[in-house]
C-alpha cells in the first residue's frame, strides 16, 4: 500500500497533533500509523504519521504547498515522503563480506525496499561476489599517502549516481570532514562494539582485555567525529571468559549484520529523527 509518511520535529506546546490530526482530517487523510514522543530534556516534540496516498486529494507536492502554513505556525523540521518513491542506497564495503553479503542478499529477496546502484571498495576482493547480484562494482583504492584523490572519486560516483543514503557496510576508511558534512545524516555505519565503549580500531580486542561480559554493535550517522555520530540501532551478545577473541569476532558478526539490517531498514522508511547528537527512532 503506497503512504505518505509525514515526520516532524518541532519545538513542544499544546495543539500540535490536534493541528495535524485536523489536517489530515479535512482531506480526509486515512492515518495508517501514528508515532509521537516528547521529550522533556529538550522541550522539542517528534511525530512520524503514515498516511493513504490514494485517500487524499493532492500529490506530494501538493500536500507539502497544503502543509506548509502549518509548519510555518509551529516552526516545525518536516520532511513528508512517498513510500512508492524507493531511495537509492550505495553500498561501501573493503575486505569483510559479512555486512555487504548479508545486505544483498537481503536486497535481492526483497526485504530491502531500496534501489542499490552500485558497490565502491577500496579492495577487489568482493567483485565477483556483488556482480552476481547483477550490481556495478567500483575498485577505487585508497592510497595512504594522498586519500584525498580516492575520496574525490567516491564523491563523483555517490553524486553520479544519485544516492539518497551511503551504506558503510564494515569499510575500514575514515571518511574526510568534508564528506561527513556534504552527506549529512545519510552515512550509515556499523561499528563493531556497543558505543560508546571500544571506540577506533579492534573493538574486540580491547573488550577481551578489559574483560567484558557483554559485546555489541552499534549503526550510526557518519559525523566528522570518529564512532560519534547519532545512534540508530545497538545490540549485544553475552560473552564469558572463555571466550577468545576469534570467538568475541565471530560472535559479534552475526549482531553486526543483525543492527546494521534495523539501522538501514529504519532509515529506509523515515523512522530516524535526528535532534542534536541523538536519534528518535520510531520503530
């Protein structure tokens, strides 16, 4: 069934969800889900609706001309899409299949409402793995003397290609500031440790030697700030001493893939709202 999923933010008073309500009401707008949270730290207020595409009386562009005085009224940070309209996901990945495998696959059974354009790697290691799936493969490897040119490659091809959000599916490159900031809030990421705990390089080797009970992985928005990004999905695995380190791996891959899937489907369906350095995720 086609929606329009309506999603705002907006600082909290009295009136808001009437004012909506009744809008959609007029038009006679079928709500088929309806989320909101307010969140007394902030004093801002948060609301994701999806609404019957075919009950009401305009288009898209329509709804946002008919909507805006309201947004305007209640200075409110809105976005309203169309759930027919499939966003285009670039994938990036290096040496490690599990993430880009587990995507595909979940892509090509059609769990994955989203258009994948193409793979960017900075290894050729995967190729002959994503071109089954019948999906361009882009090598462009990271020189660690001069990055500066592969990223302005990866740069060229995410605009060619029109990309609404870019999978880091456990590629192990930092991407430059300014990349961070052109793309903001549609980097993914899966960092392969429970954040903000085991930041940087070898999680699991810093939770071995700390001793942890527990391991886990966390999908965020890519910020210029290392692992620091806004978090959209963390898991864990309870582990022993008895565990080594390849097992700590070998466990933690399967929440990887698990909370990188959540992240990306969330993000895929407008359920991720973004207030400072924190997320609302409507699940």
């Amino acid at each position: 069934m086609r929606t329009f999923r309506l999603v705002i933010a907006c600082p909290d008073r009295v009136g808001i969800v009437a004012k909506v309500s009744n809008f959609l009401a007029t038009y006679n707008g079928w709500i088929t889900e309806a989320s909101h949270h307010s969140d007394n730290q902030s004093g801002w207020f948060f609301m994701r609706h999806e609404i019957r595409a075919d009950s009401l009386p305009f288009d898209l562009e329509g709804f946002r001309q008919a909507f805006a005085p309201i947004a305007r009224e209640f200075e409110m940070e809105w976005r309203v899409t169309d759930s027919s309209q499939r966003k285009r996901v670039v994938l990036m990945a290096s040496r490690e299949s599990h993430c880009l495998a587990d995507l595909l696959h979940r892509w090509h059974s059609g769990e994955l409402d989203c258009d994948i354009p193409c793979v960017i790697a900075n290894h050729d290691t995967l190729r002959s793995m994503v071109e089954w799936h019948g999906i361009p493969y882009h090598h462009v490897p990271v020189d660690p003397q001069d990055k500066a040119a592969a990223f302005a490659e990866v740069e060229r091809l995410v605009l060619e290609q029109q990309a609404d959000a870019i999978v880091l599916a456990r590629y192990m490159q930092i991407l430059p500031p300014a990349l961070c900031e052109r793309f903001a809030q549609r980097v993914i990421n899966i960092h392969h440790s429970f954040l903000p705990s085991f930041v940087g390089a070898k999680p699991y080797h810093q939770a071995s030697l700390r001793g942890v009970k527990l391991i886990g992985a966390t999908c965020h928005y890519v910020t210029d700030e290392l692992d620091a990004g806004p978090i959209i999905e963390q898991d864990v695995v309870r582990v022993s001493h008895r565990d080594s380190i390849e097992d700590m791996v070998r466990l933690g891959k399967d929440v990887e893939k698990m909370v990188l899937s959540r992240g990306l489907r969330y993000h895929l369906e407008d359920r991720v709202l973004v207030h400072d350095n924190k997320t609302v995720v409507f699940d």
